[in-house]
C-alpha cells in the first residue's frame, strides 16, 4: 500500500460519448502505468458527462482531496466542449483569450490556410491565471491552474500533453510489483489470500482471472513499495498454490 508520503491523483474522464460506449477510453491505463511510474498513486477515477455542474461539483470535490487532478476531454471548437468554461466557473475566475494560445492557434491555421473562426479560437480560451500545457500535436493547448491539468481527451493528443506536465510533477517512493501465475479458482484460494493481507498490511494484494491458450489463469498480483516485503510474499504466494494442490505457471 503507498505511504501517507506517496502523491495522488484523480482523473477526471469527460466526454457523453464515453457513457454512451461509442468511444473507448484509453486514457485512464495510459495515466495509471504513468503515474505508478513516478510514485504517484491514481486513487480514483470518474467518467462524468458533459454537464457543468457534474463537471464543476467533481472538480472542486477532488482538487481538494488529492495532490493533483487531470481531466481528459471537452476543450475543442464545438458547443459540448465546456471544460474550460466549467474550470473557470470552479476557480471564481474569468475565461479570456490566452494571448499566447491565440499566437500559436493563428499561425497554425495560417500555415495550413484555416480560418479562425470564432468557433476554432474558442480553444484559445484559458481561465485566467492558467498555465498553457504545450500541445505538439495539433497545436490547441491544455492548460493547469493550482493542482488541475486539463487535457485533451484524444490519446495521442492527451499523451503527448502528459509528456509536457510529467516534468512537473512530484515524485513519490516508487511502486513496484510481483505477481505469481496459477491455475485456481479464486474460490479455492480466497480465504489464504484473505489471511495474506493480514500479514502484508504495507502490501496490496489482489487477483485478477484470465484466459490463455493454456486454460484457466489467476494472477495473484501484490503491489508496495517494500521490496523486501514483496520478495517474501511472492515466495508465500507460491507456497499458498502449491498447498492448496494447484500448479505455478510462467506469465
């Protein structure tokens, strides 16, 4: 389990068509693997619709909470992209165009023969006292006020966002893992596991099914940053297997 020391994070997952299911988040196991990395703990994440009270009520209910919060979505040209609105409304603060962001917007439409309409210079929009997050991709920028990074909600985009911010941010004790591979069902397992944790409260201990061409597979995954802890509660959950008649395998 992370420390009272560790950072941690929320996200924020704005879009009506991820609820609807007609686009795949892939941003949230993008920015688990990516915060895990720097010992930051993502402790939660919320998929919210493109509402300014859910998104306003959500963000302060957060930023308050956690060391950092990051949104995904809803800071393009079109009527349902309310991010930046709903973080200004959340801050007390106004919405002007960034002269900067305006800059960077203007040339890029200049060179590509674009024109600026009001609905593309909407993007240029920062609440006041905001910082731009660089967007090399196509050139609209996120931004960051206090503890909040707002990006955008598509992967590439969004990633190469968190690439700008990473620098940024804290770094926490580093989380690691081990994870032992077996062929029993969590029902014949659970009550060991259960007594385990007891034994490992620094630890996170967990399991997780799959399916291989080898048959039925439970990972049996603990998490911590006690590397000595985790050495030997790898070796007792090898032990556990084995009693309990099931087979090791590799991953």
């Amino acid at each position: 389990m992370a420390s009272e020391a560790s950072p941690t994070a929320a996200l924020l997952l704005i879009g009506n068509e991820l609820l609807s299911g007609r686009t795949q988040d892939k941003n949230l196991a993008f920015l688990g693997a990516r915060l895990a990395a720097r010992g930051i703990v993502l402790a939660e994440a919320r998929v919210i619709a493109d509402v300014p009270s859910v998104i306003i009520s959500s963000l302060n209910t957060l930023r308050a909470q956690f060391t950092y919060v990051f949104t995904t979505g809803g800071i393009g040209p079109t009527h349902d992209d309310i991010t930046a609105d709903c973080v200004a409304d959340a801050f007390g603060v106004d919405l002007p165009i960034h002269p900067e962001a305006e800059k960077r917007l203007l040339a890029y439409f200049e060179e590509r023969n674009i024109e600026p309409n009001a609905d593309r210079m909407r993007m240029a929009r920062i609440p006041e006292g905001g910082t731009l997050v660089d967007n090399p991709v196509s050139i609209a920028p996120g931004f960051s006020i206090e503890n909040v990074f707002v990006m955008a909600g598509v992967p590439r985009i969004m990633q190469a966002m968190f690439d700008n911010i990473e620098p940024t941010l804290a770094v926490g004790p580093k989380i690691d893992s081990v994870s032992v591979l077996c062929d029993l069902g969590e029902g014949t397992f659970a009550a060991a596991l259960r007594e385990l944790q007891t034994q490992y409260k620094e630890l996170d201990l967990g399991s997780y099914p799959m399916s291989s061409e080898q048959g039925r597979r439970v990972a049996l995954v603990a998490k911590g940053q006690d590397k000595i802890a985790l050495q030997k509660v790898s070796a007792d959950l090898t032990q556990m297997v084995l009693n309990l008649g099931g087979q090791v395998h590799q991953e």
